[in-house]
C-alpha cells in the first residue's frame, strides 16, 4: 500500500480541483504535510478555547471567523492569535477573497504558518478541498485483475494469469456491461469504508486478449462501454476446477475479501470446460442486488426446506 505524501505547496500548484489559492503569508511553512484528509474551521479556538484544536487539519476561516476577530477589541484579539499560532497548525485558508487582519498575516509570519487566501464561497471551497484532499490523501494499492459494472455492481475479477479474466470482462461487454480497468487496477480507499476502483493511466480503455494484442475498448465499442472509475462491490476469483476441491454450492456462508480494511463479499468460482463463466459472473452481480434488496435465496431455501422436514417430522411422514 503506497502512503501518499501532500504539502501546502502542492494545494498552491493545484490546477485540476480549482482550488484558486494563493499565499499571503507564511511561505516558511509550504513543506508542512498534509495528513488528514479531514479539515477544520477553527471557532472557539479563535476565543482562546484550544482544547479541541487539530492542529493537523487545515483550519478555514470564512467570513463569520473573519468578522469575529474584527469585532473583539485588536488586544485581545492579538493575544488570542498568537497563543493559536503557538500550535503547530499546518495551514490557514482565508475563504470569499477577505482581506484577513494584519495582526493575523503577522502572527503567521512570525510562527511560520502559510496563510493563503480562494475566492470562493466558503462552502464551495470546503467542498472543493474535501475532494481534492480524499483523493490525494486516502490509501490507495494495485491489485491484478479486471475491474468491470455489471448492472451498476463493481465486480472486480481475480486469478493467475492466463485463467481468462479478460476473456470474461470481454464478453461482458459484448452483453452491454462496462470495462473499468484490465489488467492492473488502482484501488483507492474512499471514507468511510468503501473502496474505488480505476485503470491505470497507460492502460485506461484497453484490454489484451491472448492472439489478439492490445484491444481500444472505447474505440471499438464505444463511450457507453467504459467507465473511468467504479466502486467495488464484489470479488470474484477464477480458480482452475479441482474435482478434490469441496466448492460452496449452497452459498448459506457469504466470504469476505479485504482491500484497504473494506471487507468486500467474496466468491471463488472454479473454471471448467464447459461452464458458461459470462453468465456465471452476471449472476453473481444479480444475486448481489437480489441480496441488497433483503433477499437471500440460499438462506430463504434451507430455511424453507428445515420447515418442511420440521412439518413432516410432527405429521410421522416417512420420506
């Protein structure tokens, strides 16, 4: 798992989140890192009450923060800054282009703390940065594998090489469902506990089949047959058919696959000549919906079945 590394010059480099920072004070503090892709409006912490600061979130000051420390006498407003600056915050951000006190951008200055400054409503740039810091900042790993939306369900597919992954994630597209990633899929964590699944950049919309070479998918099929990202939801491992292999053939007993601490429901399907692997896979992402929707028919049969050996039990039926 890669741990991503962001810095407050890397929010003033950002030309792709429109962010629109840029610095006023505190340029001795662009190397501070970023952390947490959670952020902070400082509040009571501008009164003195530092109890529940966090230090290594961005704090926000918009305009109800701006006009606060306006209104308090510039003593006492001073003495509070510089006991707030005394921590060691990572960063300021001045929301709807205010122009913040001087006693603020000096108090930054001094303990080497970046005070930028967006023109953006202050709810749009929380917005804006949330983004921009849970992409950047949240786990991300690479698994190999195909990632394909099968009826609005991820379904990302494993196996050794060579098992037909690709093979499948091809004919599913025949059948009108949609390639995220083949080959090396990026999987990034998303808060709270779902995980998000993406090709990588030189592989984005292709697809290699064994005698065939490197396929465009967009290009043959068209923009509705590709999607750039997809939350996964299911896994699903091709293995090679063992007859001294016991395989779940009920599916009462639902597995769980980790990725980035989400567990994932899992299944393990055995590959044999003859098996219709396709219709097989689309199954599964149909029987995931059926079981979102409170239905479980392996669960709803063995009960029903315990109730019919129970009620031929208490009528002395012989089978």
């Amino acid at each position: 798992m890669k741990t991503p590394v962001l810095t407050i010059q890397d929010l003033l480099n950002d030309a792709e989140y429109g962010l629109d920072l840029t610095l006023l004070a505190g340029d001795g503090g662009l190397s501070n890192a970023v952390g947490t892709p959670r952020i902070q409006k400082p509040g009571l912490a501008l009164a003195g009450f530092t109890e529940h600061l966090h230090t290594d979130r961005i704090q926000i000051l918009g305009n109800t923060e701006i006009s606060f420390l306006r209104s308090l006498p510039e003593e006492a407003s001073r003495r509070h800054l510089q006991e707030l600056c005394a921590f060691p915050i990572i960063c300021f951000v001045v929301t709807m282009a205010l122009d913040p006190p001087e006693y603020l951008v000096r108090a930054v200055e001094k303990a080497g703390i970046p005070l930028l400054r967006t023109s953006h409503l202050t709810s749009t740039f929380i917005s804006l940065l949330s983004k921009y810091l849970e992409d950047r900042l949240l786990p991300v790993t690479h698994v190999h594998g195909v990632l394909v939306d099968v009826l609005g369900v991820g379904v990302l597919l494993l196996g050794k090489s060579g098992i037909g992954k690709s093979e499948c994630a091809l004919d599913l597209i025949l059948r009108g469902h949609r390639l995220v990633a083949d080959d090396v899929v990026r999987i990034r964590k998303k808060m709270p506990a779902t995980v998000v699944g993406s090709a990588t950049e030189p592989l984005q919309f292709h697809m290699e089949i064994r005698g065939l070479g490197i396929i465009n998918i967009r290009d043959l099929f068209g923009v509705s047959a590709i999607r750039e990202k997809k939350m996964i939801n299911l896994v699903i491992e091709l293995v090679e058919w063992d007859a001294g292999q016991e395989y779940d053939r009920l599916g009462i007993d639902e597995e769980k696959y980790s990725i980035l601490d989400a567990e994932l429901r899992y299944l393990k399907i055995p590959v044999r000549h003859g098996r219709n692997m396709t219709s097989i896979i689309e199954v599964a992402a149909r029987n995931f919906l059926l079981k979102g929707m409170g239905h479980n028919t392996a669960r709803e049969f063995d009960e029903h079945l315990l109730e019919r050996m129970e009620a031929r039990s208490l009528s002395g039926e012989v089978e």
